[in-house]
C-alpha cells in the first residue's frame, strides 16, 4: 500500500527525501487553476492540469515549466474522465490527489428569469463534473491503495446567497454535500475529501466587471472585514494545507476575508 498523504517529511541528515505526489488539478487553464498548480510545483509535487480547451491548458502547463503535464477532457462525460485518469496513471504512475477545480460561474440570472437549460449548464458542469471526476479518481485511489486526498473548490455563496447568482451558489451548495458524502464514504479507504469555499477572487473576468475604484468593488469590499476581495493566489494555501492534513476530511474551508462572519 502506497501512503501518499505526507507532503512534508522530517528534516535533517536521516530524513527521508519528501515523497513526490502527482496533483490533478480540473479547470487547469484557468488563473485559480494555474495558481493552485504552481503551489504544489513549489511544494515539489507534479501536477497535470486537465480542462476542456486542450490548448489553453497545453499552454498553462508549458508557462509553468518542469513538473506540469496537461490534458485535455470534458468532465462532464463519464468515457473520456475515466479515459483521462487511465492515462494520468499510465504517464505518471497514480494520481495522488485530486483537485476538482473547474466551474462554470458565467451564467448568471434571478430565480424567475433564468432558463432551465442555462441552469442545466451549470448542474452539469458544477456538480455532475465534481461528481464524475470524484467518482474515476476515487475508483482508481481505492483499487491501488492509495490513501489519497481529493480537494473541491466550493463556494461561500453555498450558504450565503446573492441575488441573481442562486444557480451558481445552489451548484456549489451540492459541492459542498458532495464532499460530505465522499468523505464519509471514502474514509475506510484513507481517502480524505475536503473543499476551500471561496468568498469572490479577483480573475481576469472579475476584475473586469469590478475594475479598482469602481464603486461595484467598494461596495463588495465593505461586506468583508479583511477590506479586500481575494488574489487568485490567496485560494492555493488553503488547497495544499488540505491535501496534506492527514486527519480533516469532510469539511468546507471558507477562504473569504471573514465575509461570512458579517
């Protein structure tokens, strides 16, 4: 049995060299995607980035040099995620952690305005992706005895809802019980499942519609105590901690400037 939920090992001259874990990280051509691969390259993991856009995350994998890999699937078809995982374990040996991190946050609208096939989009993506990507990772983790880790990026809108963004954060809500059933489910096999709940994160498509000094972004700013919307690298940290606590699982770790508390 392969124990791979150790990322840091003791130091000095009779220690063990820190055992070098592969990270598959969904959503990999995205900004909190890339960020979340470039902490665990600095904590001398490999990661292999998967998204739908073959060449964008061709193209994240290559700016981020040694140790990153992509590959190119759809998680929201069951054929080519298992496909996807076959080949990550063919390349690399196992996959010893997962981060589910690809979303669909773009589809906005009220509760009787939004259409059933764009909420569609977002049940597809958000939550039967999670699943379906949990589902392979898991499958291969308790078949090699990998006591693993697996990583959602949630949301604190899942208990913290915002008009006009319900789809979005009710997506994220079942990513939250998602991650509860996993852990529960898959803790006999030492497979730990937890999930960092973003408050909003500064992506290029964020910035965009709050620019600096907008009143948009001051408004949302006065809601956290910090005084701040998050950097996309201010998600990485809570991501690596979680992979490598050996002893939480099932929680939802807010990464949100205390908004939750106001």
């Amino acid at each position: 049995m392969t124990d791979t939920t150790h990322p840091h090992e003791p130091t000095g001259a009779d220690a063990a060299p820190p055992t070098e874990r592969t990270v598959l990280i969904t959503g990999g051509a995205g900004g909190i995607g890339r960020c979340i691969a470039a902490a665990f390259l600095a904590n001398g993991d490999r990661v292999v980035l998967a998204d739908v856009d073959a060449d964008a995350v061709a193209s994240a994998a290559a700016d981020l040099g040694p140790g990153a890999w992509a590959v190119a699937v759809d998680i929201t078809d069951p054929v080519a995620v298992q496909a996807a995982v076959e080949q990550v374990v063919a390349d690399h040996g196992s996959v010893d952690v997962l981060v589910n991190n690809a979303g669909v946050l773009s589809v906005h609208g009220r509760l009787t305005e939004l259409s059933p096939d764009d909420y569609g989009v977002i049940v597809r993506v958000n939550i039967l992706g999670t699943f379906t990507v949990t589902q392979a990772v898991a499958r291969h983790m308790t078949a090699a005895g990998i006591r693993g880790a697996i990583v959602n990026i949630s949301s604190i809108g899942g208990r913290q809802p915002t008009p006009g963004m319900g789809a979005y954060e009710s997506s994220k809500a079942a990513v939250d019980s998602l991650t509860r059933w996993a852990a529960i489910e898959l803790a006999d096999a030492g497979i730990r499942v937890n999930a960092v709940a973003p408050g909003p994160v500064l992506t290029p498509m964020l910035r965009a519609g709050m620019p600096d000094g907008s009143p948009a972004r001051a408004a949302w700013a006065s809601r956290i105590p910090l005084g701040r919307l998050a950097e996309v690298d201010d998600v990485a940290p809570a991501v690596v901690f979680l992979a490598g606590a050996d002893h939480i699982t099932g929680v939802s770790l807010p990464v949100d400037g205390g908004q939750l508390l106001a």
